[in-house]
C-alpha cells in the first residue's frame, strides 16, 4: 500500500486537474541553494533547505498545473506529480531552467542561487598545508533574461536589512520580472529551514507591495499564485 503522503498528494493532484485555476499551465519552480565547487570535496553554498520552493510547487499542483521543480535538494516527503530536475551547480540550474521554460507559463525562482564562484575550482583536493587559502570569486551573471518574455517571472529577494528598498532594485540587478517576494532571512520564524515565512510582494511595474503576514510556507504559496493566476487570465 502506498504512503499516506503519496495518497494525499495522488487526490490533491486529481481535485486540482478537475476545477483548479491552473490547470493546462505549466510552472518551472527552483529550490534550494546552489553549490558552486572549491575542488572535488568543498563548495560554496548557502543556508536555503528548499523549504520555499517545495511548498510553491505543492501549490501548483493542487492547483492543476503541471510542475518541474528544478532543485539542489530533495523533498522529504517526496512531491507526488511533479517533475524534479536534480542539479547542483549555477551552471547545471542555468540549463534546466532553461530548458524547462521552453513551454512554461510561470517560471518562480525561490532557489537562493550563488552570486559568486570560485575563478580557478581545482580539479583535486587541496590540501591544508601550513597557512591559510585565498579563494578568488568570480561574480555568476543572471540567467534569468535568458528565458523567454511569454514566461511570467517570479523572484525572490533575501535580505537582512532594508528589505523592501533592496528587493525594488532586484528588476534592475538580475533582468525583468513581473512579481517580487522579499523576505527578511534573519527572521527566526521566516528565514531559512523553517516551515513559515513573512513576505512583501511587490509589483515591479506598478510598484506597490502587498505586506503578508507570517504564514506557513504552503500559504505563502498560494497567496503567490493567486497574484500569478490573476496576471494569466
């Protein structure tokens, strides 16, 4: 007999096939924090569980899209109905978001993806040796103008200060997008590895932002996809 969260995710996909406002969609959603490697053993990263994009993806499903999830992580309890694309690297992220969106409606980037790597990753392990290591970082440029302007975009912004006048610059930064969600990560109820988050969506275009308060993730989701399901009809 199947689990008890695979049954439940079986029926909230079919009830959201039937009548869900996002049937015949298909949203592209990244989680999780990419791994830009220091050599075979080490990498940099960040605190993102992948909690956020998972919880969108959930969503989306139980609202009858079809949904890839682009993750460096995996859900635990496995999503039912979704397709996951596994990757690790910015690089490895860059191509399946990519390809992903050739026929997306919605592409939502919830992944906290590296804004630097390292410029000479070495092919073996470096060893300790005597002193400390200087690590040169070359900045990731934004893949996000690379995907076509039919696919509505969604992007995050995580700050630990003036959240809401860093996340306006965020359009300017990382290539267009049609709605961002910022949040403050130092929150310890709605920052990294937690089940709830708190978070100002803002209207790039418009420019106002609808302040939501602290919600589970799940919600939070939703109150996304009902801005986005607003947007396609």
């Amino acid at each position: 007999m199947s689990e008890v969260p695979e049954i439940v995710g079986a029926l909230r996909a079919m009830l959201g096939a039937h009548d869900g406002d996002l049937r015949g969609r298909h949203i592209v959603v990244s989680a999780g924090g990419t791994r830009e490697p220091i050599d075979p053993v080490r990498f940099i990263s960040n605190r993102s569980s992948g909690k956020m994009g998972y919880a969108i993806a959930e969503a989306a499903r139980d609202r009858g899209a079809r949904v890839t999830v682009v993750s460096t992580v995996e859900a635990v309890p496995a999503l039912y109905g979704a397709a996951i694309v596994p990757v690790a690297s910015v690089a490895e992220m860059r191509r399946a978001v990519l390809d992903a969106c050739t026929d997306a409606d919605v592409l939502v980037m919830a992944a906290a993806v590296s804004d630097f790597t390292p410029l000479h990753p070495s092919q073996q392990k470096i060893k300790k040796g005597e002193g400390g290591m200087l690590l040169e970082l070359a900045k990731n440029a934004s893949f996000l103008p690379e995907v076509p302007d039919s696919v509505f975009k969604v992007g995050f912004a995580a700050e630990t200060e003036d959240v809401i006048e860093n996340a306006r610059r965020k359009p300017l930064s990382h290539g267009h997008l049609d709605l961002i969600c910022a949040n403050d990560v130092s929150a310890p109820d709605a920052g990294f590895a937690v089940d709830t988050n708190r978070v100002t969506m803002i209207d790039p275009a418009g420019g106002d932002a609808e302040e939501l308060p602290l919600m589970s993730k799940y919600a939070v989701g939703h109150a996304i996809l009902d801005r986005v399901a607003a947007r396609l009809t």
